[in-house]
C-alpha cells in the first residue's frame, strides 16, 4: 500500500513488503525472548514494539507503518472498521445495508460507547498514529534526512486529524514506548487535536521544504495539503490557504492496494461489493445529498448484479461506487483539488465570489463539467460550496468533518445538515438519533486519565 508514481523509489513494491512486517518484528522480538516468554501475553490487544537495531530495518517499519495508517483509514479484507466507511455511514454517504445491530446505531446516529466496532475503529485508527510515530522515531535515529521520515510525520499527521474529525472531543492519544510501558495521554479537544497535527506537517515541511528530489517535492506536497486541512478546521480560511497556494492541481498522495492479502485489499470495495455492508446513500434523512440519483462523474456509482443486487440484509438495494471497482483500487489521502477546495473556501469566506467561482469553474473543467451558476447569495454559495466538497471527495473521508464544520463554522442548526427524522422502516424504523461524531470506546478507560468525552458538540 503505497502511492501512486511520483512517492520515493521503490514505492509500488511497499504493499508487499507491508505482508511481512509483522513476521519481521516478530522475529525481532523471538530472538531476544525464552520460549516461557513468548507463552507470557500480558495483553493480547497490544503488539509490543520492539528496537530497531539498525538502518537496515526502516524500510519494514515503513511499510508497516503504511500498512496501519492504511487499514485504519479504510479498512481492509481481514475487517470493515475503517474511518471513510463508518464516517460516511454517520453522514450522508454510506446507508447500512447488513444487519450487525452496532452498525445500524451509527447510520440511525444513536450510538452507544460500548459498541464494539467502535472500539475497533477506535484502535485501528490510533494504530496507524502510533506506528507512524514509531517509525519516524527510528528514521530519527538511523536516517534523519530520508524523504520516508517526512512521510511517516504526514501519515502521523494526517491521521490525527481524522482522529479529530470523527471523534469527540475529548479523545486521548496514548502512547506505546519502545520498552513496551504505555504512557497514556491526557483527553484532548479538537482545537488540540489539530494544532498537534499542524506540528507533525511543520516537522514535515522543515525536513524537505527546500530539498530537491520527487520524493521530497510529493512530501513537502502532502503536508501542505495535511497542513491546509489541519487549518480549515480551526477556522484558519486565509492561513489555510497559504499553506496549499504551493501545491500543484495535479498532485496526488494515494494509498495502493493489491489482491495479494486483506491486509492489502481496499476496504471500501471489500465492505461493500464483497461483504455487502453498505450502500451508496441517496438524500439520506431529508437532508443527505442526491449521490445516487444527480448523475455526476465523481460519484458514479453501479447497482449490484445476482447476488450483489442488495446488501447483507436481503432487503437494500446495494449500489456501489465506481471509484473503487476492485480490491486494487488506490484511495486517495491528499491532492491538489482538496488544495484548491480550500483555496476556493477561503476566497468564499473573503467575500470573494469571483474568485470562488473561477477556483471551481477550473477544477470542473479538468473532469468534464460545465461552469457553476452562481446561486447569488452567501448561504447558497457556502451550500454549493459544501456538496462540491462532497462530490469531488466523496468516500475519503472528507464528508463527516466537512458535516460538522458546517454546524460548527457555518451556524447551520445540526438537524438541518445531518441525516434527520424518521429512520427507514425497512431498516427498523425509530427516529434519527442526534450524535454528530463518535464516543470514545467503553475501552479507554483503561486510562486513567479519561473519564468520558469533553463534550459531544460538532
């Protein structure tokens, strides 16, 4: 799993590597261990790291890092907890199509802090933090000036703010030090959240902001972006802007998938067109936008054929995105049009609507689509604004932070911006509950510092 052609040398060959860095660092840690001590877990659900002995290991801890920041934010064959599915299943995207009760508590927004696909969510997500973390610790150690340290502090970056934008405030980042001790974080609001996160770009950005070389010009890139993000939702609309002014239309930072393993499968397409858990939305709860039925090349999407012709459940019609047809398919994390999406909203937030029209116009034009018409009015704009948002990122992960910027930034009643009112009879009926985001897990009280989220506000 790694990105497209432009990433450092040997890029494409990652998501192979990536298979056998558990069996390495396993390997690693039996050397050093009596058989007694390997019969000896002390908690099943931690992999305990272990020291990297020289320079010749960083390119394994990559790809496992890679491998984690992947599986976290789209899931993969060996399971379905992934950020984009579950967050577009919270927002307007996704609609549950199976019958796993703790799923259907996130599609009708009335969840529970001891459902158990949050807690897996919950912890693949903060793994694939703590491995890059882990990582750019080690290239800190054997190999400071390698593009591949950039990448793993984008990779720790970009996944605190998905962190940020999925779950409450309040959410902890623990640590797992290299002597295997856990040293467990205090719970941290949002603003915190992305200020760490900014923190882990501006490292980035130091180390090849100036270098020469592809590999340092698509890091410098993808932190921009990760950076540009980071500041959209503090608020930040000008600061945001000047952080991806730099950034290229054509850039790309795409995670790659194989058939060789689940663990190297896209997550999306196994969810959907093999498991059948979710399907493509269509104005969900009165308010969700038109992604099935207002035909747009950047969100079309196939009914499923035979057997795949409704989902899990026997009864919801399975219509699945075309973006990503196999368990190949490459996810994109960062490019140039969330730069010039950003671009656009600053220039909207300016009172600029020339501008904000001309940014959109060009971006449109690189897919086939015709101009926008100016709808005339600010809210209107900001509306426009938003489902281009939504079409040109659809199922990246974009959609619930874009959500709940709108409540948050934009004033906009919750209920008038997340799905609402009744739920589908077909599915149980009841009512649209009022979560705009996801508990912390029953789990984190392990840590003695949380007691439960700060507040649960968009």
């Amino acid at each position: 799993m790694q990105t497209n052609s432009t990433a450092a040398p040997g890029a494409r060959s990652v998501g192979r590597r990536a298979a056998t860095t558990a069996t390495f660092l396993a390997a690693l840690a039996l050397g050093a261990c009596s058989v007694d001590e390997v019969l000896d877990v002390p908690d099943p659900d931690v992999a305990t790291p272990v020291s990297v002995a020289d320079k010749s290991a960083l390119p394994v801890m990559r790809a496992g890092a890679i491998g984690d920041f992947a599986r976290g934010f789209q899931g993969g064959g060996d399971a379905e907890d992934g950020i984009i599915q579950n967050g577009g299943l919270l927002a307007d995207e996704l609609e549950w199509a199976e019958t796993f009760p703790t799923r259907r508590e996130f599609d009708s927004r009335n969840m529970q802090t001891v459902n158990g696909n949050i807690n897996t969510l919950m912890r693949f997500a903060q793994r694939g933090r703590t491995s890059a973390a882990r990582a750019v610790r080690a290239y800190d150690q054997f190999d400071a000036a390698n593009p591949a340290r950039a990448e793993m502090l984008n990779l720790e970056g970009t996944m605190i703010t998905l962190i940020a934008e999925t779950f409450c405030s309040g959410t902890p980042l623990s640590e797992l030090s290299d002597d295997g001790s856990t040293v467990f974080g205090d719970p941290q609001t949002g603003t915190q959240l992305y200020n760490t996160a900014i923190a882990s770009f501006d490292k980035s950005l130091t180390q090849v902001g100036s270098a020469a070389g592809t590999a340092a010009a698509q890091q410098a890139n993808f932190a921009r972006v990760g950076r540009g993000r980071a500041l959209l939702n503090l608020g930040r609309f000008a600061d945001a802007a000047a952080a991806v002014s730099a950034v290229p239309t054509a850039f790309s930072y795409v995670t790659e998938h194989s058939e060789n393993s689940g663990r190297q499968n896209n997550g999306i397409f196994v969810v959907m067109a093999v498991n059948r858990r979710f399907s493509v939305a269509d104005r969900e709860g009165i308010n969700g936008l038109p992604f099935r039925t207002e035909i747009d090349p950047r969100t079309a999407n196939t009914r499923g054929t035979g057997a795949a012709n409704v989902g899990f459940d026997g009864t919801t019609p399975l219509f699945l995105p075309n973006k990503y047809p196999n368990r190949s398919a490459g996810v994109v994390v960062a490019n140039g049009i969330e730069a010039r999406l950003i671009e656009a909203e600053a220039a909207l937030q300016a009172g600029n609507a020339g501008q904000w029209k001309t940014i959109h116009d060009a971006i449109r034009a690189t897919v086939g689509l015709s101009a926008l018409t100016d709808p005339g009015t600010p809210a209107a704009r900001v509306d426009l604004h938003f489902k281009e948002r939504a079409y040109w990122l659809f199922l990246t992960g974009h959609r619930l932070g874009d959500m709940r910027r709108l409540a948050r930034q934009y004033q906009r009643g919750i209920e008038t911006v997340f799905p609402t009112g009744a739920f589908p009879a077909s599915k149980g009926g009841g009512a649209y509950g009022v979560d705009v985001n996801f508990p912390v897990p029953f789990d984190e009280l392990n840590n003695p510092n949380f007691t439960q989220c700060l507040d649960r506000n968009p």
